[in-house]
C-alpha cells in the first residue's frame, strides 16, 4: 500500500518495516519527505571553529561539526530537527560511540535516516569525524 501524505499529516515520516531488523541505534531506516518540501543538502562538515582551532575529542569536534551545520541550517530559515538524512565519517572504531551520542543529543524526532563510516583519515590529522546532512521543511 502507497501512503499518501494529507493535510495535516506530518511533513516528515519515519520509515521501520517490521518485516526487517529494527535499527542499531536511534535513527530511522528511512524517512519519507512529503512533496513539495524543500530540500537544503549541507556539505561535511569538520569539527574545525572559526578561530582553525580544533577540538581535541572526537565528541567535541562532533558538536562543533553540528554547531556548522545548525548556522549553515539557520541561513536557510531550518534548524536541527529539520535533518532528514546524516552521513558521518569517524576514522577510527572507538570513535563511533562518541559520535553517535553528540548525534542522538542533537537530532529531533523522528530520528533521521543515518549512515556512519569508518574512514582513513581527512585532509588534516587532527580531524576526526566529518558530517553532512540533508534538511527538509515545507515550503514558505
């Protein structure tokens, strides 16, 4: 069966067939977008602040990297809880529970959609993890 989004629905719906293993952690195994929303597809971010300094931990470069994400959202009239779809990148396998508990603090409901991987590394050293997202929201 096809659904349908009404008036009064939900912009956003969470996707969890229970013919399927529910999800790792708290995100959604898709969320459905209703047409004619708007859509803002955010670049990764680093955990990088204005001043080049970078945080030494992995949570904390992960706020600052949704910190970016929140002003870049802003520019658009979106906040955080608009993200529909994350892609994290960690380079290392301790790094994953770090991350992910900044992500779950600052993600609203439904989660989103949300894709974490363990990389080589970034263009500098220090960084440790890297964010992108999709936003969306109804049209103004």
């Amino acid at each position: 069966m096809r659904h349908r989004f009404d008036a009064g629905q939900p912009m956003l719906r969470p996707l969890v067939p229970p013919s399927i293993r529910p999800p790792f952690a708290r995100y959604s195994h898709a969320i459905e977008v209703a047409a004619g929303s708007r859509l803002v597809f955010v670049s990764g971010q680093l955990g990088v602040n204005p001043d080049d300094s970078v945080p030494p931990t992995v949570e904390d470069q992960a706020e600052r990297c949704f910190d970016n994400i929140a002003a870049i959202l802003a520019e658009a009239g979106l906040g955080l809880a608009d993200i529909v779809r994350v892609n994290a990148f960690v380079t290392a396998r301790e790094h994953m529970r770090g991350y992910m508990s900044v992500r779950d603090r600052m993600v609203g409901d439904p989660p989103p959609a949300s894709t974490l991987m363990i990389v080589g590394g970034f263009t500098r050293p220090e960084f440790l993890v890297e964010i992108e997202v999709v936003a969306a929201a109804t049209p103004q």
